[in-house]
C-alpha cells in the first residue's frame, strides 16, 4: 500500500503547473455530520472522461493488476459525476478551469471546489460532484482504479 500512497502523491506534483495549487477547502465547520447522500445520482451526465496516460503498476513497482491512469474530465453546466466510492481508489483532482461542487457522505453540505483547488480522495468515502455553474468545469484526475473484476467501480 506503501506504493499507492507514493503513487497518489506523486500525482500530486505532477499537476503543479506555474504556481502550487492550493488544497481545496474541507467540509465547513459545523457541517461535518454523516449524509447518506440518499439522492444522490448513479449515472453520468453531461461529463466526458478521456484517458490520457497510464501506467501499468504490476511489474516495475509490484502492484498486480493495477494502474496509474490520469483522466481529463469535462463537466458541463448541470453536468453530473455519479456517486462512487473511494475505499479501493485514492484519487487526486485538480481543477483546471471553473468550479465544481463536492457532494460526500461526510458533509451535510455540497463543497465548492475552484479553479486551481486539488482534492485529495481516499479512504472510506463516497461522494459525487456536479457543476452548478453556468461554464463547464475541467478537471485532470490521477488515481488508481481498482483491479478488474473489482466490486469497486465508478468514476
């Protein structure tokens, strides 16, 4: 698991361009509580995902059957990334352009994330996202998916 952690943070400063991006806030005081997040959708909508590179984890760095992928993802206005997990999945999202809203089952309120925000995803968390602006939102993506065949899925 070592690897993995190394991996995420590797991704992480991989995505600093000119300026280091500030980490994207937390859930407000106050507003930390469990959200089953009951309505939350499980369908993509108005969001494209395109890999753009991958790295296979097993051979060189001993990780059977996983990967390093980073994705660019473009989430129209009113756009939707479904509910996922992230148990099996640690994730790095940083935001390129626009401003997207966090929904997660830690926080009884959506999160705002900004251009040039990073979002460090992991452990047992479920969350989704939509764009509620009125510009699309642009985001590049760095995880590790789970091994095919996993249960784990999402986006």
């Amino acid at each position: 698991m070592n690897v993995l952690k190394t991996a995420a943070a590797a991704c992480v400063a991989a995505l600093a361009l000119s300026a280091a991006p500030a980490f994207a806030g937390e859930c407000p005081t106050g507003q930390v509580a469990t959200n089953a997040l009951a309505d939350a959708p499980t369908m993509p909508n108005r969001v494209t995902d395109d890999v753009i590179a991958s790295i296979d984890l097993s051979d060189r760095y001993g990780v059977p059957g996983r990967h390093l992928r980073m994705r660019r993802l473009v989430v129209q206005p009113g756009g939707v990334v479904p509910l996922h997990s992230h148990g099996d999945r640690p994730a790095n999202i940083y935001v390129v352009e626009g401003q997207i809203t966090e929904y997660r089952t830690t926080c009884a309120v959506g999160v705002t994330h900004r251009e040039g925000d990073v979002v460090a995803e992991q452990g047992e968390v479920s969350h989704w996202w939509r764009n509620n602006s009125r510009r699309p939102a642009i985001l590049i993506s760095a995880d590790i998916p789970p091994a095919e065949g996993s249960a784990q899925g999402g986006m």
